[in-house]
C-alpha cells in the first residue's frame, strides 16, 4: 500500500541524511520508524483501553491466588 505524508524540512533533511550516510533508503527507514512505533502505540493504547475497562467495572481482576489456582 503506498501512502503520502508530509514532513517538516528538520525532519526530511534527518531522513536524507541518514539514508546517504548507511547507503539504505529513506523508505526503508520510514519502514522501521513505523513498525516499530506502531508496535509501542499498540502496547500503550491497548493497554489504556484494558485500564479504562477495569476501572469501569467492565473487565475482572484476578488476584494471584486465583491465577495459580
């Protein structure tokens, strides 16, 4: 899938630079910032939604205990 963005000059001289210096492409690099921020964006939002359930009451809590069983 191809997608469009704009970035700011600071940022696209960044990117530039990066990709002259190591030789690899600035889609390569924008590759890696976006799989593995993606990966941390779903920790952290998936998890506040399991927050925001347990303190609603919505999603039960086990205790250790239970867990072991």
């Amino acid at each position: 899938m191809a997608i469009s963005i704009r970035l700011s000059p600071e940022i696209e001289q960044r990117l530039d630079y990066l990709a002259g210096q190591t030789g690899r492409t600035k889609a390569f690099y924008l590759r890696e910032i976006i799989e593995k921020g993606l990966n941390d964006m779903e920790d952290y939002y998936l998890a506040a939604g399991v927050l925001e359930r347990v303190r609603n009451g919505e999603e039960r809590v086990y205790s250790l205990d239970e867990v072991q069983g």
